[in-house]
C-alpha cells in the first residue's frame, strides 16, 4: 500500500516556540492531505483539509493563525504550530488521498507527538 | 452534521474467540462509506474494513467482517479467533461521500486480548 511518512515522530519544545512538522506521501501523488490532533485516549479530530497549490481549509474552531499548513507540493504538507503553548502538546497525524483514486482511499501517517514544555 | 458514536470505550477477549464492537452513525445522506480503523499502539492507523452504503452484501476481510444495517444506522465489526495483536483501539468512521474527502471518526473502542 501507499506509504505516507512524517517528520519528526516525537518533537519537545519550549513554550513559546513555533513547531513545523512534515507530511509526505512517499510512493504517490497526494492531492488531498488532512491534518488531524488527537489527545490521549481520544479520537482524532480533523483539524484542516489542504490541496496542493492551495490554502488550507480549517475545521470550525481552528485558529488558522495558529496552526498555518502550508501543501506547497503533490508530496509534502507542512503543519507549522506557531507559539506553541502547553496546551497544544498532543499526537498530530495526517492523511493523504491519492490523485485519481477512489475517494475513500486515504492513507495515514504514523503521527507526530509534541510536547510543549 | 454527521455524527459516530462508539458506545464501548472498552473491550475484552479472550484469544480465538469472537467479540463484537459496536458503532451507530447518524445521517441524512443516502449514499455514503463506512470504515473500521485499528490503532495499535504504534499508533498508525490502519484501515481494516470498509462498507459502501449502497451495497446490501456485508463487507469481509478474513477474521474480520460487519454487520451493516442501514435502516439502525448500526455498523458493527465483528472479529474471529481474535489474536493478540488484535489488541488495539478501533474507530468507526464515516464519509458522507462528494469532493472533500473528510472522514467523521468516533470516540473509539480498546479492545484487549486475553491470552
């Protein structure tokens, strides 16, 4: 199957600070990728839906300001936390959908865990 | 709005038995997917069953299959002679069908395994 990667798997910062983290689809052309948060023992709840070439829409609650995603290509979504707080530590996971593919094919990442210091 | 709801925060097996997770959906569209995802505690997700809303025959992948009932809104999986790496957290998810591709999940269910 497609092999979505992510980049870093475990990131600590400081309060205060701007994370980035990467999203690539390694084996297909990704031109839908989701960004989703998921707190312990929780679902995970989609935080932004980016196409290639275009800006992010944001889930209802969202500070887009906050969480800037940036999908600059048909590989590669960033999700950059700016400012991080305490708060915003969690597990990022994204999901990309293949160009031409059936629409509930979508392939996940293995996550990302931020804590903010 | 389309809701998932996940009545089972947690589950348990004994190995090579057979449970059954339970997921009730609400909607008004008529065409539309539904999908069983398995965390493990790696914590990627992985797609174990998926169900078209259109198709009477219940989906199947080896041990794994669902009950789907669409006038219920219930779409239950169910997992034969469960194996240890079973255990994992499942999340029923929903898509309503169209361009944005988005996916609705519950709460999830954590399903042990008793050896």
């Amino acid at each position: 199957g497609a092999v979505v990667s992510q980049h870093p798997s475990w990131v600590i910062c400081k309060s205060g600070t701007s994370v980035k983290i990467e999203c690539r689809s390694l084996d297909f052309q990704a031109t839908t990728m989701f960004w989703y948060r998921q707190f312990p023992k929780q679902s995970l709840m989609l935080m932004a839906t980016s196409n290639e070439g275009s800006k992010a829409t944001y889930e209802q609650g969202v500070e887009k300001d906050k969480f800037l995603i940036n999908h600059a290509s048909l590989t590669l979504s960033t999700l950059t936390v700016t400012s991080a707080h305490p708060e915003d530590s969690s597990f990022y996971i994204c999901s990309a959908k293949a160009a031409g593919t059936s629409p509930t094919e979508q392939f996940f990442g293995p996550g990302t865990r931020l804590t903010v210091l | 709005a389309q809701t998932v709801t996940q009545s089972q925060p947690e589950m348990s097996v004994q190995e090579a038995e057979t449970v059954t997770l339970s997921c009730t959906y609400d909607t008004s569209e008529s065409d539309y997917y539904l999908f069983w995802y398995k965390q493990p505690p790696s914590r990627q997700m992985i797609l174990v069953i998926r169900q078209e809303a259109y198709k009477q025959q219940n989906a199947t992948e080896n041990r794994f299959s669902v009950n789907f009932q669409k006038a219920a809104k219930s779409f239950s999986l169910k997992i034969s002679d469960s194996q240890l790496g079973d255990a994992a957290m499942y999340f029923c998810a929903f898509y309503r069908g169209g361009s944005n591709y988005k996916l609705t999940f519950g709460k999830g269910t954590l399903l042990t395994v008793n050896p």
